[in-house]
C-alpha cells in the first residue's frame, strides 16, 4: 500500500469515529442538576444557594434551550 492510501484510509475513518460520537451525546443537563449545601436549611447560606440556584436555571435555560 502507498502511503498516500494509507493517510486517505486512516482519515476516512477518523471521520467515521468523530461523526459517530457526536450522535451517541445527549443533550445537557440531561438530569436535575442538584447543589449540596452543607449547612442546616433556613440560614443564610441556605437561602443564599437558593437565590443563586433561580440565577443557575435561567441561565442554564437559555443557554440550552436556544
């Protein structure tokens, strides 16, 4: 075999194994996404990871969404 075959055969099948990877992806976040807050519910840092979790959805949501 030629070494210009050998290059075209082992880029035909890079492409195959890059295209067929690209479909077996689902879409993310593809479950809930969860944060763990380490303190007692009702504190401050309680409320304050509930405040950024609304931020984290909306953004989220419009980034993936689109």
């Amino acid at each position: 075999m030629s070494k210009t075959l050998k290059g075209v055969m082992v880029l035909i099948c890079c492409v195959f194994i890059l295209g067929a990877s690209s479909f077996a992806q689902e879409v993310y976040p593809n479950k809930p996404v969860q944060i763990i807050v380490p303190f007692a519910a009702g504190g401050s840092l309680d409320l304050i990871a509930r405040i950024l979790s609304e931020k984290f959805r909306d953004s989220l949501d419009s980034l993936f969404l689109c």
